[in-house]
C-alpha cells in the first residue's frame, strides 16, 4: 500500500482528510503546512489535491542491507542511503537528503535537457549541413579567385621567380585542403550524430515519465557532449600582399601569403564544473656555491579509460593547418638568428603580483601573467593593466598559455580543469578525474600539451589534437621518461615538432619526438671540466629550434640546441629568482623573476634585416 487508510500530514502529523499533495516530493500535507514545505529545498514543488496525488516512486535496495529500501540520499557520497547506512558512523558528518528530493533534482535536469534537445540542439543539427555545403561553394570560388590574382603577380616578375611562385601556391592549396578537409569532417560527424539525438530524445521522452527511481536516478547527461559538434567553421583564406620587386631581397620583397587556421565559432552555452592546491613547487636550492668561471662562450665538446579521461571538445581547440617537420634530422634548419655576444634588456614590466611565476605572450606587446593569487593579468610592455580574469575556483592556476588564435588556457588545480577564455567567457576544455594537471603550452599546428600526475605518483604528457589525444609516458625501455615528485615540469613545444619539459626534480630538460620517442636529456653543461647543479623551472624554443630554460640554481639562462648541445648562458641581465620563460616573434626572451613581480624582456640574437 502507498497510502494509509487515514491520511495524515506529513509535518505536524494532523489527521486531516482534506490534504493537499506534493507530487515532487511524494509527502502528505495539511493546509497550515504548505507553505512551509513549499519554502523548504532547492527544489521546484508541485502542490495538488489528495485525488492528484502520484504514487510514491520505486525506492532502490540498498547493496550492503538486504531488502532496505534507500529513502535518502548522500550528497558527500554521492549514493543511496537506506536507514541503517545513515544511522551508522558510515555517514557521519555527511550531507543528506530525503531520496525525493535528489530525484527531484534528477528529474528537473531530464526536463530541461529534453527540452534543449527538442527546442535549441536537434533543429541547430538540421541547419548545420546546408550551411557546410554552402561554405564550401564559397571556398572553391574565392580560392578560384585568389590563384589568378597570384597568377597577375607572377607575369610581372621575371624568371628566378618562378622557385618563390611554387612554394606560394603549395602553401596555398595546403591552406584549401584543410579546410575542406575539416568542412568535410564536421558535416561526416554532425550526420553521424543526429541519430543520436533523436535517439536521445526518445530515452529521455521515456525517462521523465518512469517512476523507476533507480533508473531516473542513475541518469547521465549528453547533451554537453552534443553541443560540442554546434561549432561554426570560419573560412578565412590566406591574403596575398605585394611588395617592390628587388632581387636581394627577393624572398621578403615578393609577397606573402597568410596562413591562418582553420577555426570554429562557438555558438552555444558551455556547461560550468563545479582539492584545493598551489602551483607545483620548485627543488629547493641546494647549498652549492654559483661559480664566477661560468662562460659565456660554447665550451668545446597507456590512453586513460573514457569514464577516467574524457575527450577533449576538439572544436575548442585551434585546427592543424600545415605539417609541422617532425624529425630534426630530416628537417632543414631554419634562418638562424646568430646569438648576440653580450645580451640586453631591452624592458623590465612591473606586474604587480607576488611570486610571478607563469608569462604567456598574446602578441609582442602583450603578456599574460599569473603570480600567487587566483587573477591572471594583461600588461603591455609599458606596465599597463589592460585586462584580469579570475579563475573559475578562486584559486591560483598552476600554468598558463596562449593558443594561436590568442584565447587564454590556464589550469584550474581544484577542479582539475584546463580551461579556455574566450571573449570573457570561460569554456572548460578538459576534466580529469584520476590525473591532475600540472603545466600546460599550444603547438604551432593548434594541438595542446598537458602534463599531468596521477595520485599513485605517475607522471605523463598527453597531445590533445582536434580529433583525438596521445600518451606521452615511457621510453622504448619501458621506464618512466619524467619524474613523479611534487615539483614543477613546465613544458615547451620546439618548431620542429619536439616536447621539451624542465623536469625540476630530476635536474634535467627531457626531449621526446611530436610521436613521443624519447630524443635526449639536457642534465646541464661543464664548465672548466667541473659539472654544474642544474635545477630547470621555465623553459621555452624560438624561431631556430633553440631551447632555452631557466636554472634557479644560478639564476642564469641556458641555451641549447635542438639536437640537446649547450650554446651558451645568458648571466649578465641582473637576473634574480627567475621563473617562467616564453619568446616572441623575434626571438626576445620574457623572463619572471618571483619575488620582484617583474618580466624582464632580453635581446639575446641578432636582429634579421
């Protein structure tokens, strides 16, 4: 039986046959009484008449009680609770609830996620495929377009032209070819989805009229994982410009084409997450003396289960546009830019912010920062604060970095996050459940590296590309290519395809291929045939594969080269407690010191006329 024969109010216990019903939360209630329940959870109540009333709904078993139905739910466990399991020290101090009240709640997310579905997501699903084929009529005749205003220029020049003509139109048919091939990709998946969605809408039509509790509240929500899809590609093709016809200096002179990515528009919501920590801590320093002899000069010499690791939304993240060389033994060295004999600084950026540690540049005048409290600023090369923002948790971030499309990514500790700025609005790109993530950077060709610990102590890198992710862990031995300490593994991506992470535990810049194959370790250089301790925190690449991290130890700058041989330091800049290093388009080096609050800007190569 549901009912006694003698209805009472569920609150003040009142014999009273003319009660009213709550058909939310299942109970009995007087008149006088109504009002209090009403006001009482965070939920939506629906007040009928004793005749409305539902009947109670299907309480599940308890597991560890036989035969004892769960009539309240705990909040700290996030599972059923019969009356023996809350009367037990099982649950002591924890939150809970009466099960209608979760189920309530349960319910309410199936409503509006149906409604959602129905409403915003499914007909969005039927006007995307139109949309693709029209863009990509679009694309094929401005790319018509620009061939022949690439043709014009090439019948006014001159025959040694003609190597500078074929490299320009390979890199533009390469610019086409990605985006038909993600045009094509997008409208392949949103197809393949809107089964899917219709599908979904069905379950969840049934779903919201069950009065089977265990099954409603079991419910796991896909609506996120269908929005990811309801991003608008932009078509941007590459602009040609002109220049004067001068033969020395034909290659700058001629024109170029630009090259941007291939980029989606976020046009729906993003959902919002709800282990507090700081930024990974760094080696402490050893007693070692710093050595006045150093020299200047060169001395002579697995995947994650799904339910543990979700997929990152790849239309979140900037698309591969070109190939990046993926081996330096392959790849041709790129114009090197000579490095000068006495570095300079050429600015000194006061931020502000106590223990500066992270900088991430949006142009070559703009940087990111991040000290000891939960804002992230942006200054200009004046000191200007031109904008902050607040982590999602109030906590600091423990790394940050820029895409390039220039959105903001930075690591949320507590919620175990790696988050996206855009226009304001944070977009969360990646939740883990049994890694943390520690130090994060973004690749020329859109991917994004996270290294991430786990809690039983390991240590490893993973690629997040558009459509998929990659391991980065051990070495063909089998052994682990990072350390698994507390301390900080800051991390670079060269040109050329490498990973570069300062492992500050282990005293050492650990290189892998772009596929992962372990290359070589950089332990420090030798100076006077006596070797120096080495204790790498930031670490960055520029524009001639050179890696260059920053050693607490003895406050200097180490160059080496992408193959792992030592170029030179830079110890001359007044340099103090440095942290967190990047480099711009000119190969200028940024550089934190952490208890100044200051970026210092050095020149450290020469300037290409």
């Amino acid at each position: 039986m549901y009912y006694s024969k003698t209805p009472q109010c569920a609150l003040c216990d009142t014999p009273n046959p003319q009660l009213s019903y709550c058909n939310k939360c299942y109970v009995d209630l007087c008149e006088t009484c109504v009002e209090k329940h009403v006001s009482s959870y965070s939920v939506k109540h629906r007040i009928v008449t004793f005749k409305e009333r539902k009947k109670e709904p299907k309480y599940p078993k308890c597991s560890r009680h036989i035969g004892r139905p769960c009539k309240r739910f705990c909040l700290t466990c996030n599972i059923p609770s019969c009356g023996q399991c809350y009367s037990s020290y099982e649950h002591k101090g924890h939150y809970l609830v009466e099960f209608f009240v979760n189920l309530a709640k349960a319910r309410e997310e199936i409503s509006t996620d149906l409604q959602e579905l129905e409403n915003s997501i499914y007909p969005e699903y039927q006007k995307f495929a139109p949309y693709i084929s029209s863009l990509r009529t679009n694309l094929k005749k401005d790319s018509r377009k620009l061939a022949n205003d690439l043709n014009k220029r090439r019948e006014e020049l001159i025959r040694e032209i003609d190597d500078i003509i074929n490299k320009l139109t390979s890199d533009f048919v390469d610019v086409k070819n990605n985006f038909l091939f993600a045009l094509n990709k997008q409208e392949h998946k949103i197809k393949q989805t809107v089964p899917e969605v219709i599908q979904s809408i069905e379950e969840l039509k049934k779903l919201s009229n069950s009065n089977d509790g265990c099954l409603v509240s079991e419910y796991i929500s896909r609506n996120a994982e269908f929005r990811m899809l309801l991003n608008e590609i932009e078509v941007c093709l590459p602009i040609f410009t002109p220049g004067k016809l001068n033969k020395k200096k034909f290659w700058r002179q001629f024109g170029s084409l630009s090259l941007p990515s291939v980029e989606t528009e976020n046009h729906t919501n993003n959902i919002e997450s709800s282990e507090t920590s700081q930024s990974p801590p760094v080696q402490p320093l050893p007693d070692v003396p710093q050595s006045p002899e150093r020299n200047p000069s060169p001395p002579v010499l697995h995947l994650p289960d799904v339910a543990q690791f979700p997929v990152m939304n790849p239309f979140l993240l900037p698309q591969p546009l070109l190939d990046v060389p993926q081996s330096p033994e392959t790849t041709p060295s790129p114009p090197l830019r000579p490095l000068l004999d006495v570095p300079q600084i050429l600015k000194a950026i006061d931020t502000g912010s106590a223990n500066l540690s992270s900088v991430a540049l949006l142009s070559d005048e703009e940087l990111w920062t991040t000290g000891n409290d939960c804002i992230i600023t942006l200054h200009n090369l004046q000191g200007q604060l031109l904008q902050s923002v607040q982590t999602k948790s109030g906590i600091k971030p423990s790394d940050i970095a820029v895409t390039w499309n220039g959105d903001l990514v930075y690591i949320d500790p507590p919620f175990r996050t790696v988050n996206k700025i855009v226009n304001t609005q944070v977009q969360e790109l990646l939740t883990l459940r049994e890694w943390r993530p520690r130090h994060v950077c973004c690749t020329i060709s859109g991917d994004i590296l996270v290294v991430m610990v786990s809690d039983d102590k390991q240590t490893k890198v993973v690629r997040y590309y558009a459509y998929g992710s990659k391991e980065i862990q051990f070495n063909d031995k089998g052994d682990p290519l990072y350390s698994s300490g507390q301390y900080s593994l800051y991390i670079s991506s060269n040109r050329n395809g490498d990973i570069c992470v300062a492992d500050n535990e282990a005293g050492a810049v650990v290189v892998v291929s772009d596929s992962g194959k372990f290359r070589f370790t950089y332990t420090g250089s030798q100076t006077n045939n006596r070797k120096l301790s080495f204790i790498p925190v930031g670490i960055a690449t520029d524009g001639s594969f050179r890696i260059l991290t920053s050693d607490r130890l003895t406050n200097c700058i180490h160059i080496i080269d992408q193959n792992g041989e030592f170029l030179r330091y830079i110890d001359n800049c007044d340099l103090d407690d440095l942290w967190g290093l990047c480099v711009d388009t000119k190969d200028n080096l940024f550089v934190t010191e952490w208890k100044k609050g200051q970026v210092k800007k050095i020149q450290y190569c020469e300037e290409i006329n």
